[in-house]
C-alpha cells in the first residue's frame, strides 16, 4: 500500500522568520529564527498532531539577526548557530561580512557524524546570481571552510584568514543571449571530509560554470546536456573548461528554485514508509520551487543518473492555482506580494515525522502519515 501523508499546520506560529531547525536527543525543536532568537519548543504528540507544551528562548535575537543555520555537537551538548557574520557557540569563527541582499545572507553550518571536532560553515555570495570575487579562493566566499573545534583561539577564528577549503566556487547571459530555463541549481555530492587530504578542494565551478538545465533553450547547446558545465562568456573560456576544472553536480534542479535546507531520512523506526529510507530531503524555496523534494538515494548516492531531469520530486507542494511569480520570496524584502510557503529548514525526528519551517511566513510544518503510530505498515 502506498503511504500517504499529511502537511499538519498544528504547531504554533513563531513570531518572525523561523530558518534552521534541529531537534535534541530529548526530542525538542530548536530554531534559528529571525527576530526571536534561537528558541525551543517542547512538542507533546498525541495521535497526529502535536502540542506545544513549553517554549524557551536560548539566545535572544538581540539585534544579531539568526537568519542562518543551526546544528548541534554529536554529543547534543553544544548548539552552533550562525548569523551573517559570525557563527557562534560562544563566538566560534567571525568575518563572514554580511550581503547586502536577501539572498546572501544563510550561512549553513553541519558537524559530521563521524567527525565531532570539525564544524563545516558555509558563506554564500554577496550579490544575488553572480559574485564574480568567488573566482578568488583567497576572497574566502561561496565555499566551505572546516574548523577544528579542538584547537580553537580564545576570540575565535577569522573566516577570511583561518579554516581549510572543503569545497569553494570559482542577469545572466550566454555568449550574450539571455537565458531562459537555465542554469539549474545543484545537488553536489562532495565526499568525505579528510583533515590530511592533499588533493585541491573541489569546485562546483561557479561563478564561471554554471548547470545546463533545458538545453533546448541554449544558445550553442551541441555538447550540453543536463547537468553539464554551462560557461555563460565563451569568450573567457571554453565549455570543456569546466569538465576540466569543476565537479559537476550529481543531481540538477529546475532553475531558480534555490535548494536551501536538507536533511536524509533515516529514522530510528522509519513509520513513515521503509521505501524512502536513505533519500535525501531538500527544501526549494525559490521562486520556482515553493516545495520540498526527495531526493532518491540508492547505495549511498542519488538513484538517478547525473543528466537526468527527474533525480527529484515533490513531496510537499505550492497548489498549481497559486501564481507563483507573485509569492514574495526574499526574506528581508519589503513585504510585497503574496505570503506562499517557503520551506527552508527541515529535520526528521527519530520516529521519521519532518518537521519544516517556512521563514517568509513564520511558520513550522509536521509531515507524518495520516494514521495513529501503531498502524504503521508500508
Ligand atoms: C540586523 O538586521 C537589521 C535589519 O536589516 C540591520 O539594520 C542590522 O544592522 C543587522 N544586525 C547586524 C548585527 O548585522
Ligand atoms: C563578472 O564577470 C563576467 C564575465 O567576465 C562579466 O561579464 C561581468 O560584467 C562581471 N560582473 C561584475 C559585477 O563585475
Ligand atoms: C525548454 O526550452 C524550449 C525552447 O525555449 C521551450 O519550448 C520548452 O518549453 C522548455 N522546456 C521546459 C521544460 O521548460
Ligand atoms: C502571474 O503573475 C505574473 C506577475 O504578476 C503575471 O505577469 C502573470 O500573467 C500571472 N500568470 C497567470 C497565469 O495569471
């Protein structure tokens, strides 16, 4: 039987822009939310649907503007948290500058499962579409840098001038023509951390390479595919430039639909369908995307092949009868337009139930199957 789920809006409202969630090992939610804070609800279930029971402030907002990421130690002791410019546990690492626009302003932290003293944060662009100062790796933007937790300085680490390159980038055009249906946005598969590596970081290859999305819409499209480099000036450089010197993505998403949050299923007891075990779950909250999406894995790698157009697909959707060129999309913009749902952060708990905020609106979502627990069954 196929499982069906439901999108339950039962869990309270947050004040402001809910970003990043996790959840302890005692089952309470905490968020990244801008305008409150870092905050903590204790969820009670009864059937289907939880209560919240208690809500705690850990970290008022202050002024410090929590729009970014949250994570915990793998021991669930220590909570680290970014902002535009400083991650923080107490201050763990600062100089990532602030953007000036919206879209520049998440800063993605993870710690490793199986490498508890090394904090991954990663720093965008400054400029929406392209920043073209992260061709520079010493301009310390648009990669991912690796701090030892082990070994931190009394005031923290400088982003621009301490770290290891785990991955970095080096209206948009091609060849002068503009482009519609392209680039696509990406799912990179960047390997295993190894803190004695010699290889070169890898590069995604942007702001040079982009991801061909709808080929037929390209200008001098012959070598491209799917998920192929895309160059926008084949007068700087020429497409095979980025087989040569940039990883592809493994899996390509519809243009503009700005994969911001992910998290793998894989729930102590997968109640919420044994077949989705090991996919990955990303929210799009661009303006095309509005939706979350899985991602199917299979031995540890997406199902589908790197030139597919179907490696992904809904799991939680906008209606078709909302115009979403109307959605009001940026975070910190003026509030024009429509308030549509705009998932970012999302985290299973360990009964496999995804809980996700969505920051325009200030809200935080359950998913779970429509029937008590203990009917559980495939
Ligand atoms: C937080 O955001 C507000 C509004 O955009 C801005 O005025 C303020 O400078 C930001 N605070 C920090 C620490 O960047
Ligand atoms: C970035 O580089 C491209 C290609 O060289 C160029 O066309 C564009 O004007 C540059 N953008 C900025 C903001 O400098
Ligand atoms: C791809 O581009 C072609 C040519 O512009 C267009 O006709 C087609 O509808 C596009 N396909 C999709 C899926 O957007
Ligand atoms: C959707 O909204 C845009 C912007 O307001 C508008 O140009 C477009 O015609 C609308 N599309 C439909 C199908 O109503």
């Amino acid at each position: 039987m196929k499982t069906v789920f439901t999108l339950f809006t039962c869990l309270a409202s947050l004040t402001s822009h809910a970003r990043d969630i996790v959840i302890d090992s005692c089952g309470n939610l905490i968020f990244a939310s801008l305008g409150d804070g870092i905050i903590a609800l204790k969820p009670e279930w009864n059937d289907v649907c939880p209560t919240i029971v208690e809500t705690k402030v850990l970290v008022p907002d202050d002024g410090l503007n929590f729009t970014s990421a949250i994570t915990l130690s793998p021991d669930g002791k220590t909570i680290f948290a970014t902002t535009p410019q400083l991650a923080l546990a107490k201050v763990v690492v600062t100089g990532m500058a602030p953007g000036p626009v919206a879209e520049a302003i998440s800063r993605a932290v993870a710690i490793p499962q199986d490498n508890p003293d090394v904090l991954f944060i990663n720093r965008g662009l400054d400029t929406p579409d392209i920043d073209n100062a992260t061709a520079f790796i010493d301009n310390s933007k648009g990669m991912i840098q690796a701090f030892d937790l082990t070994n931190m300085p009394a005031d923290g680490y400088d982003y621009t001038t301490d770290g290891t390159v785990f991955s970095w980038a080096d209206g948009i055009t091609r060849n002068g023509v503009p482009l519609t249906d392209n680039p696509g946005d990406e799912f990179n598969c960047l390997g295993k951390y190894d803190a004695f590596s010699t290889s070169p970081p890898p590069n995604p290859g942007y702001p040079f390479c982009h991801t061909s999305w709808n080929v037929s819409s390209l200008p001098d499209s012959a070598d491209l595919s799917i998920g192929t480099g895309l160059l926008l000036d084949a007068s700087v450089h020429v497409d095979s430039f980025c087989a040569e010197n940039s990883i592809p993505p493994r899996i390509s998403f519809l243009t503009h639909t700005a994969p911001l949050g992910i998290a793998f299923y894989k729930p102590e007891t997968p109640s919420s369908g044994k077949d989705l075990v090991g996919s990955a779950f990303v929210s799009l909250p661009g303006p095309a995307g509005h939706s979350i999406v899985v991602v199917p894995f299979k031995d540890g790698e997406p199902a589908a092949p790197a030139d597919s157009g179907k490696g992904y697909y809904d799991f939680v959707w906008t209606s078709p009868s909302v115009n979403k060129s109307q959605c009001r999309s940026a975070l910190l913009q003026a509030p024009a337009g429509i308030g549509c749902l705009s998932p970012v952060g999302l985290v299973f708990d360990k009964r496999g139930r995804l809980y996700f905020t969505a920051d325009v609106t200030g809200e935080v979502f359950v998913v779970t199957k429509d029937q008590p627990e203990d009917c559980s069954g495939d």
